[in-house]
C-alpha cells in the first residue's frame, strides 16, 4: 500500500511515467503524508539544478530554466489553479458566482495578472538564492516544497469540499488524524536539512515554515472565497507555497547579512 501510494502521488504532482492505475490512485487519496514525500524528491532536484546553474554563472537565467523545468516536470495544471483562482477573486457575487467563473475556461484579467505575478515572482527569487551557498540553495528548495506539498495535504485533511470531485476524492477520507501522519513526515524530511546546509538553520526554517504558511493561508482564504475545497485550490497553494517560501528563505538570509552574521553564516 505504501509503494502503491506513492506511485498515485508521482502521478497526480509530477508528469513522471509511473505504472499506476486506480488502485494507486485511490491508495494515494487515502495516504495524504505521500504529498511532502514527492515533494521532497521534487525540491532536491530543482534544489540541485539551481545550485547548478548559479555555479556555472547563469545569473537571472537561473529563474528561467527553473520555471521551465519545474513546468516540464510538474505540468501546468498548478499554475492554471493560480490563474483560475484569480478570474474567481476580481468577480463581484458570492461563492456559487465565483465557482461559475473559476470554472469558465475563458481567461480573463485577474487570471492574466495571477499568472504574471506567480511566474515572475518565483523566476525572480530563484535568481536571488545565488548569493547563497550550493548546498544551502539545495536546502532551501528543497524546505519550500516540502512545506508547499505539506499544505497541500493540510487541505486533503482539513478542508471540505462542496461537490463531488478532485477535492472531495481527498477530504472525504482525511481528517485531523492523518493531518497528524502528514506533520510528522514533513518534519522527518525537513530536520535532515538543517544538519546538511551550511550556515543558519534560520534561512532552512524559514523556507519551509514560510511555505507551509504562505500555502496554508492561501488555502483557508480560498476555502473561505468559494466556500469549500475545490482542484484548482489544490494547485495555487502549491504555486503560492514555493513562492513565498524562498522569498522567506532569502529575506531571513539578507537579515542575517544585515546584521553582520554573514549569509553563509
């Protein structure tokens, strides 16, 4: 059951071939600490692509060979939750309204200006973790998607959803008990980088407390603006996660810096 989990996890979060079928799909559903598992092999990866492509002095290329690996290997589908939730925020009704516009396969302006702010954020701040040491850089991505896919699960665990589908599949089955599974693999994955990285265990935390948060407050806000869980909610907390993540890791880093600790500590 836990291999057959984690094939259903790889296959919802990452576009990577995986012999699965229902049966993982369904064992994944039930098996909510499998989001920051995958999660944590996705942040290693990108993690050492970016220490990578700084090391040979890309500079702001960084960002944008991020951007298109992280697309190639995760898929749109996250960053067209970020885009249909923001068509859903401009619109002027109440919940049922904005549910009707989140669903309207036209774009329009809010999902544009979500969509610019979401890409050029992360390409932005991806370019910023070159003043960081290598194995901090893979750290730090590595914190965020943890701390991302951690609030991802916390909505499987604690949201409800409001009709019968990508949501309901998850929450139907999860409550605070697995909420407790989840924290407690998250924090199996995350305490590891603190020890690896060099320099403060503060730009590490602050990166993985800054997903999880950043993701989690997105998430109950949604929840709260549709009045329920949806798909899409699934995928721009996961965006939204990452991003404020590293912009965390990079503030707490320039702080130190700051105060004379030096970056790398």
């Amino acid at each position: 059951m836990l291999l057959s989990a984690l094939r259903g996890a790889v296959g919802f979060l990452t576009r990577v071939r995986v012999s699965g079928d229902q049966a993982d799909w369904r064992a994944f559903t039930d098996a909510p600490w499998a989001f920051p598992v995958v999660g944590a092999g996705v942040g290693l990866l990108l993690g050492a692509l970016t220490a990578l492509l700084h090391w040979v002095g890309l500079g702001g290329a960084t960002g944008v060979l991020f951007l298109a690996v992280l697309l190639a290997l995760l898929g749109i589908a996250h960053f067209e939750g970020v885009a249909d939730l923001g068509d859903a925020v401009v619109v002027h009704g109440d919940a049922e309204t904005r549910v009707e516009v989140l669903k309207d396969s036209d774009v329009g302006v809010g999902a544009v200006v979500a969509l610019v702010l979401a890409l050029l954020g992360t390409a932005s701040v991806v370019g910023s973790l070159g003043a960081l040491p290598a194995r901090q850089v893979v750290a730090v991505v590595t914190a965020a998607e943890i701390g991302a896919k951690t609030a991802m699960a916390g909505i499987a665990c604690l949201g409800t959803a409001r009709h019968e589908g990508l949501g309901s599949q998850f929450t139907e089955w999860n409550g605070r008990r697995e909420l407790g599974g989840v924290t407690l693999v998250a924090l199996a994955l995350w305490l590891p980088l603190l020890a690896v990285a060099p320099g403060p265990a503060s730009v590490v935390t602050g990166a993985f407390l800054g997903a999880l948060l950043g993701g989690g407050l997105l998430a109950y806000w949604a929840n709260s603006l549709l009045a329920g869980v949806r798909g899409d909610i699934f995928g721009a907390v996961d965006v939204t996660g990452r991003l404020v993540g590293l912009y965390a890791a990079v503030a707490v880093a320039r702080l130190l810096g700051a105060v004379g600790t030096g970056v790398a500590g």
